[in-house]
C-alpha cells in the first residue's frame, strides 16, 4: 500500500510539473517554418503533446504551406509515439492518401506504419485479463488489411522485409486464436464447429479462401472477448497455459514467428530490432522556444513497433524511418490530391467490411457504419471551383490581417438603469480571455458580462458585449494594451450567446502563387462561379473538428455518451452529419433541387415550413425567397415526413453512421438540434490589392450569417494553388 501511495505521489508531482501547452500569444512562432521547427524540437525532446500542437497550428494556420504536409505527418509520427494507435492509424492512411508523391508514401513507410499501428493497437495478454488469444482480434485482422494494401502497393519498398515479417506474426497470433476457438469446443462436445474452424481457420488467415458459413454452427456459443459467464472458469484455466501449435494447413507453410516482433513477456528468444537511422533535429529559433516536459503516455505501459520493451521515457518509442531516410524534409509536395486522382478514392480491399481501429465500441460502430469514402470526404470536402485555379498564399500573418467585426441583431433600446451595450475590441486575446479581464477590473463577476458569441484570438476583433449598468461607471479605469472598451450605450436586457446577424471579415492573403493583378482576377471568377452555382456551401471548418474529433463525435453520437468532453463531441459529430449530407446532396445535384418534405427557410422572416409542392416552391428558391436548410440532428430537431424523398435522404445519412434518431432524441437538452441553410446566399465580396511592408496580397471584404465559416470561402478562393 505504502508503494502504491509513493507512486501515485510521484505520477501527480510529475504530471503538475508539466505545462499545459503553448501560450498562443508568445509561443507559437510568426512562419511556418519556425513553428514546424518548434514542433520538431519538442517531438525530440519527446514532449508530444506540445509537438503536436505546434503543427496542428502549423496546419490550420498554413493550410497552403510546403510545411503544412510535413505537419501533418509529425503528428501521425507523435501520435504513434504516444501509444494512441488508433488515431496514428487513421492519419498514416489518410496521409498517403492525400499526399502520394510525399517520398515517405512513394517508399511505402506510410502505409507500412497504418499496419504497424493496427498490430499495436492488438491486444495483449495482461495481469488478471485472458491472453490475447481470446479476446477480439479485430485489430489483427486490420494489420493484415492493412499489410495487404501495403505488399500491393509498394512491392519494391524497403519496408518490404519489415513488412513481411509482421505478416508473420500477425497471422502466427490468429491461428493461435483458432486454435484456441477450436479447443473451446472440443470442450463442450461440439467435434464438428471444431473441425470447421480447424479446416478453415488457417485457410482463411493465410488468405486462401474466405471462411465458410457452415463452419461454424448457428447457434454456436462463441466466446467474446473472455467475458462468457458460462465459459468464465474455462478462460481463466487457460490464460495460464500456452495454446498448441496450430495444425499445418495442406500445400501451405505455417508462418514462422519472427523475433524481432514479439513484445515483452513472450518466452520466444529476442534478437535485435534493425535499427533506423536517428532523425536530425533542426535548429530552432530560440524565440519563444519551450523546453522541458513530458508527453503524457499510454496507459500501462507503451510498446514499440517491433516488441521491444520501451520505458516511460520512450527511449525506444519512435516510429521507425526508414533506413535509408532521416527526419522527414519537406517534400516538393505541398498540395492536397484532388478528388479525383486515383490515390484519393481508391480503398483498401474490404475495407468496408473490417472494423478500423480499436477504439472504444462506440467509435467502431460509427466505423462500421460510415465507408471511408464518406470519411474521406468529410476529412476533404471537394471544392465548388476545383476547375478554377486558387491564390494560395498564407492568412493571418499578422493579426491586422485578419479583422472581424460582429453584425448586432439589433441597437441598444436606451431603457436604463438595467445594462449597457459596448463594443469590445481586442488584438491577439481570446474572448474568454478578454471578458474574464473585462469583468476582473471592473470588480464585477463574469457570470454578468454578455457576449453574442466568441471570436478569433489571432485576429483584430470588434464584438458587442453587456454589462451592468452600475459598471458603466467605472469604464474609465480599464488599461489593456490589446483590449479597449467603446462608449456605453443604455439597454434593456443582458446580451445572450447566439444575439447577432452575422460578422464583417476583413482578411488580407499574403505571398499568393501568383501576381497580385492575376489573383485578383482568380478570386474574382471563383467568387463569379459561386453565384451562379446558387451559393456558398455551408460547411463547417476543419477548426469545427480540430485534429481528430470528427470520428470521436461519430462515435459519441453513436452511444449517446454526455461525460467529461462528450457535449463537444456531440456537437461535433452533429456537425459532420450536417456536412454528409451537404455533400451528399452536390453529389446527387439536389442543392439548387426542391424535394417533398424538404425543410424550407424564408428569406425575409427566417419562418420554417415543410415542402409540399416542389415545382412552386422551386421557383421561389431561385428567386431568393427561399433556402433550403439541412438536419442538425437532435431532440427537438424539426424533421421531413419520414415518407418524403427529403426524409428518406436524411435517414439514410443516419443510417450509414449506424446512428438511431431515437437514441439523439433521448439526448434531451444536450443535443436539441436545429435548421441550418445549406447555402450562404447572396455572396458579396469587396476585393482590393495590398502592397505594403509586410508582403503583397490581395485583400477579401465580406459579410456571413452567424454560426458560418470564413475559412470555407478562403479555401475555396486559395485552392488548388
């Protein structure tokens, strides 16, 4: 006991030691490159969270950078370093999907990695659980998809000898489980399911046949992941004795193990893992470097890539470069693969059919239950003007180039004595941020300052807030050197979440791909195009999602979870149903198309009502009366008649995630959902060229509605570059 309170001690003292992260304002660097090289740092001094916030803010902040494809890779390399191999799974595949002449994909270390996570994310045999051998072995049979894909593609890697000899273990582990399944009922009088799976077990492992629906008898008590109560005792007699050799199937060779991919605890001799070669780090700048700390690691122990023990430092933890490579340079591929290049769309064979990852059961059935064509998607919605050339370039260089102004829902009223209404202005400081200061100098508690909404941190910001009309007096005390207050104007009521119409951007892209004058003109027949196609898609942005929330919102839809972070994940996952069946719907041409049952928005009073005659109401669509509006799912979500072809559509955008609308419903006031516009019309935008001291652009002026996203209009004027 006293052991067990001197290493919990440690674990808190050492966990209170480490900072939180990297202070937006004064950490993170002005370039790409200067962040990407912190992120380098930080990854080896194996302080990964840190790394993987660097370039995350490397990704979303430089979307077009050179640096930016390399970011992405270091955090799939730092998310495998933490022991987090479902989602360092997920992001090797989706890198080498997007990214196929990145030379780390042309050399097959990419797609050798997605396997090596899956491996990983296996189970194993630990203290007081069943070996490995009876629980689920769905992660296995995801290495082999994956190595599959792997030996396809790539044939003359040099992962190829790696790769094969995870093969091995890999099925080496299955038959074990066959084995074990068959003695299991041999045991309960069942010969002949013994001899199904003892016949088609190694056959299917091996790839030879797929299994056969006889094998097993309906009806059979198959054990699951060692929790039987009726084979309980059975399980916990065998988890201490090693399975038998799996028979030999007839005319193929039983994989031999290879040592060099046993974990700890196995009794096979170990030999010594190849080698590669050690990353250089670059040099950093020292300005707002950050030092020191300890990446959180996986519970219970991280294991590397090849089965050798690995500490609580990591010492032995990365990813293995190849050989012949060092730390990933920055590739002569900066730009994302269009929808249709072949390496975008093509799928792993069944890969429909196999669960990816390990995740918690319900992230698998939103797997299951949405294809990865539908995730891809998602992850990169296609452009509206793929045909029409972008400006690439770079936003929020500094934050004067970036500037939001909030459009109020409406003026103060002038009642007194109960609140003022001011504008807030600040430069590089969150909302949050802003209003706890705001409220701290005013000796007012902050639960009585009212905002409409957030806005940007790196950004110069102008938003409305409230504040109690006895505050008014003290406006003058408050210093700030990045947050000053305008003049008070009398209001009747506290300003609440969601009171505005919209925001005003002013956003300056620096360094575009080409001339000033030309990007102009791109950015002028891109925003021509968008008229004419009706609009500007609502989607939500990628900062909706953030690094890997959009497959956890899936799945805390999926089991109705409302613990810890579950609130936002929902929201998350609301959204990317959202973004589905936007797409979806441009994909069956049915954006600018009125559907029976469809949810219509009235243009003037912003009043709901069901389709019922579409060929009227499409008329009035195309004379800007109406807009039609798509499901954020939730309890009290206004839906189409489940008979409607709008109804129909909608449920099955449900139905491909494996989510049941009864179960969002049960949800109550934590998911309630709503209406959202499928597009953002009428589009203006002002447009003017900037030559100044800090670099050419062109200069972007346009108002959207609350609740919508500037940067899906910036990708749509950037890209393709």
């Amino acid at each position: 006991m006293r052991r067990l309170c001197s290493a919990a001690l440690a674990v808190g003292l050492s966990l209170a030691a480490c900072k939180t992260g990297p202070n937006l304002s004064t950490d993170y660097g002005q370039t790409a490159r200067e962040n990407y090289e912190l992120a380098i740092g930080e990854f080896t001094d194996k302080d990964y969270e840190e790394a993987i916030q660097y370039a995350d803010f490397v990704r979303i902040r430089f979307p077009f950078s050179r640096y930016a494809v390399e970011a992405e890779l270091l955090i799939a390399r730092a998310e495998f370093a933490q022991g987090n191999y479902t989602t360092s799974q997920d992001q090797f595949k989706q890198f080498y999907k997007l990214h196929p002449t990145h030379k780390h994909v042309l050399n097959g270390w990419c797609a050798y990695m997605a396997a090596v996570s899956a491996y990983m994310n296996a189970p194993e045999g630990f203290f007081l659980m069943p070996p490995h051998y009876q629980r689920d072995q769905d992660q296995l049979q995801d290495a082999l998809v994956e190595l599959a894909y792997f030996f396809d593609h790539y044939p003359n890697s040099p992962m190829h000898p790696l790769a094969i000899k995870l093969q091995d273990e890999v099925r080496r582990r299955l038959l074990e489980h066959e084995l074990y399944v068959a003695k299991f009922y041999l045991d309960r009088d069942r010969p002949e399911a013994a001899i199904g799976r003892l016949e088609d077990g190694p056959q299917v492992v091996l790839g030879h046949r797929p299994r056969r629906r006889g094998a097993v008898p309906a009806g059979a008590d198959v054990p699951e992941d060692g929790r039987d109560r009726a084979v309980a005792d059975d399980l916990r007699r065998a988890a201490g004795a090693a399975p038998e050799a799996p028979p030999r199937p007839p005319g193929s060779p039983l994989p031999q193990v290879h040592p060099g991919h046993l974990r700890p605890g196995r009794r096979q001799p170990q030999a010594p893992r190849p080698q590669p070669a050690a990353p250089d780090r670059p040099a950093a700048p020292q300005a707002g470097r950050r030092h020191g700390g300890q990446g959180r690691q996986a519970e219970g122990g991280p294991r590397g890539p090849h089965g050798i023990a690995v500490s609580r430092d990591r010492q032995d933890a990365e990813a293995p470069v190849p050989a012949d490579s060092h730390e990933p340079a920055v590739s002569e591929d900066s730009s994302s693969v269009s929808e249709d290049s072949p390496a975008a769309t093509e799928d792993t064979p069944d890969r429909t059919d196999r669960r990816h990852g390990a995740g918690s059961n319900g992230e698998a059935r939103a797997r299951r239950g949405l294809p990865p064509a539908d995730l891809e998607r998602l992850r990169e919605p296609p452009l509206q003007t793929a045909d029409l050339p972008g400006v690439g370039g770079a936003i929020r260089s500094r934050p004067e180039d970036f500037r939001v102004r909030e459009v109020p829902a409406y003026d103060p009223d002038g009642r007194a004595n109960a609140h003022v209404l001011l504008v807030l202005t600040k430069r590089g400081v969150g909302s949050e941020e802003a209003v706890a200061e705001v409220a701290r100098q005013l000796a007012i508690p902050r639960a009585e300052v009212g905002l409409a909404g957030l806005k940007d941190k790196d950004a110069v910001t102008e938003q409305w807030i409230s504040l109690p009309a006895a505050a008014a007096a003290r406006l003058g005390q408050f210093v700030h050197s990045d947050i000053s207050l305008g003049t008070a104007h009398p209001h009747g009521n506290k300003l609440r979440r969601g009171h505005l119409r919209g925001n005003r951007f002013t956003i300056v892209v620096r360094d575009p791909v080409v001339a000033v004058d030309e990007a102009l003109a791109r950015c002028r027949a891109k925003v021509e195009r968008l008229r004419a196609l009706g609009g500007l898609d609502n989607l939500y942005g990628e900062q909706r999602f953030g690094s890997d929330n959009l497959t956890r919102g899936l799945a805390a839809l999926a089991r109705a979870r409302r613990r810890g972070r579950a609130d936002f994940l929902l929201s998350a996952g609301q959204s990317a149903l959202f973004n589905l069946y936007l797409l979806e719907r441009r994909a069956r041409g049915l954006m600018r198309e009125v559907l029976r049952g469809d949810i219509l928005k009235k243009t003037a009073t912003g009043g709901l009502f069901e389709c019922t005659d579409p060929a009227t109401d499409k008329a009035r669509l195309d004379a800007g009366e109406l807009g039609i509006t798509g499901p954020m799912f939730g309890s009290k979500m206004r839906a189409p008649g489940p008979d409607t072809p709008s109804g129909a559509l909608e449920a099955e955008i449900l139905a491909r995630a494996e989510i049941d609308l009864t179960t969002l419903q049960g949800l109550g006031h934590t998911l309630e959902g709503t209406r959202r516009p499928l597009q953002i019309a009428p589009l203006a935008v002002d447009m003017e060229a900037v030559h100044d001291d800090f670099g050419p652009g062109v200069s972007l002026s346009f108002e959207l509605p609350s609740g919508s996203y500037a940067t899906a209009l910036l990708r749509e004027l950037q890209r393709p570059a």
